[in-house]
C-alpha cells in the first residue's frame, strides 16, 4: 500500500487503529524517564500521544497526510502540557534524516512492508538513536500467519524477532529483548488488517499483555482469538 492507498482508508474511518496506546509499547516503556522519542509510522498518532502523556518530547512520522490531520485533531483536545510535547511530520520511514542530536526513544510499531524496505526503515531507525538511546520495534510476527488472527496475510510484509536482530546486526545495538508476544484480540475496528499494509495492526482488547508463554498457560489460545506479535528491544551503549 503507498500513501494514497492509507490517506483512503485513513479517511473511510475514524480512528483505525483506536484511541489507546498498544499494550507493549506501555509495556515496554511505562515508568522510563522521559526524553526525546521519535515515532516513524505514527498512524494517528495514539503511541506518540500515550508518550507525550507520559512527559516524552515525541515527534510523530507518517506518509499518511490523512492520518496526521487526525493526530493534529486528537491532539488539539489534549492539554497544552501535552499537547505542546507534540510534533507531527509528514514524510517515509525509510528515508527519514534524524537530527544529529538524536532521540531517546525510536518506537517502530507495525511497520509491515517487505523485508528491503523495512531493513532500510529499521536502519534508519537505528542510526536516529542518541547514546543510550532504546529501539522498541513491535509487529506482526510471520507465526501469525498460522497460529494467530487478524493483521496482514502477506507473508512478505511480516517478520520475526530474529529478522529484526539480523536487519541491525552490524549497528553496535545491545538486544534487551527479542520474543514472540501473544495478545487476545477482539472484534473492535481494524482488527482484520490489509495485506502489505505499513502500520497495519489488528485492534487489541483491553488489559495487560501477555507472554506466548502466559497466554497459552491462560488458555488465551481458546477460539482462536490470539495474535503473535514480534517484539525486539535494542539498546545503544553511552549516556
């Protein structure tokens, strides 16, 4: 999908993906001192604007212009503390130029496009960090496919924790974490995503998110209603 085919289907709902932030970026990053994060693939912005709550400085990245204008809305309801937090930038994660000065924090969250592409975003990504800065890449995991619902059914689009490692294997990063997640899915909007979609990802329920391991010891696999995410948490040394 390019940019006009996201402003359409962008512009055929309100909010695709849902107000609330995805439960592993607060997962991950919940209770972090705040810095200067970077969001590439925002969408409409509900991951910036969970961070900018949280005291982040975020600037949010989309090639959707129909997607930002609704970030600029959301967060034109916000207060001024955290709405001022803000910066949204129209443009392509996988030819973003970061500023020298780097971020704290870059949040690649269902980026789902083929594997070149998504090597040169996540580089990109990687080479934004400052000193000591995090990577939390999230996305349908390619076992979706299989063992999950919803999200893209383009196995080309999808990826595993390891893909990501090998993407970043020469960019001096520091694994964190690198895992399949599991998380129980319900029927809200956009659940069942689009093939090849960048950004894509199935709605979630509410709660805390879960391990592979938890969800099947829970039964979370009952009905088929469980989605396999892959989830990498990289580290740069310094700071």
């Amino acid at each position: 999908m390019d940019s006009q085919d996201w402003d359409d289907r962008y512009a055929a709902s309100e909010l695709v993906w849902g107000a609330a932030p995805n439960r592993w970026v607060v997962r991950e990053l919940a209770g972090r001192t705040p810095g200067h994060a970077l969001d590439l693939a925002a969408g409409e912005g509900r991951n910036a604007i969970w961070l900018a709550a949280q005291g982040w400085e975020v600037t949010g990245l989309d090639f959707s212009a129909v997607a930002l204008e609704r970030a600029e809305r959301l967060t034109a309801e916000l207060p001024d503390e955290v709405a001022d937090r803000l910066t949204w930038r129209h443009g392509d994660a996988r030819a973003y130029e970061a500023p020298a000065a780097g971020y704290d924090l870059v949040l690649v969250a269902y980026l789902q496009i083929p594997a070149a592409e998504r090597r040169a975003a996540l580089r990109r990504a990687a080479d934004a960090l400052s000193p000591g800065g995090t990577l939390l890449v999230i996305g349908h995991d390619l076992s979706n496919l299989t063992e999950g619902v919803g999200g893209p059914q383009d196995p080309a689009v999808l990826f595993t924790p390891e893909d990501v490692l090998a993407d970043l294997a020469d960019r001096g990063l520091r694994t964190v974490r690198a895992e399949r997640v599991r998380r129980t899915v319900g029927g809200e909007p956009g659940h069942k995503g689009a093939a090849g979609a960048a950004g894509a990802e199935s709605a979630e329920s509410a709660g805390s998110g879960e391990s592979a391991e938890g969800a099947e010891a829970n039964g979370g696999g009952q009905g088929g209603r469980v989605a396999v995410d892959a989830l990498v948490r990289l580290e740069r040394s310094g700071g």
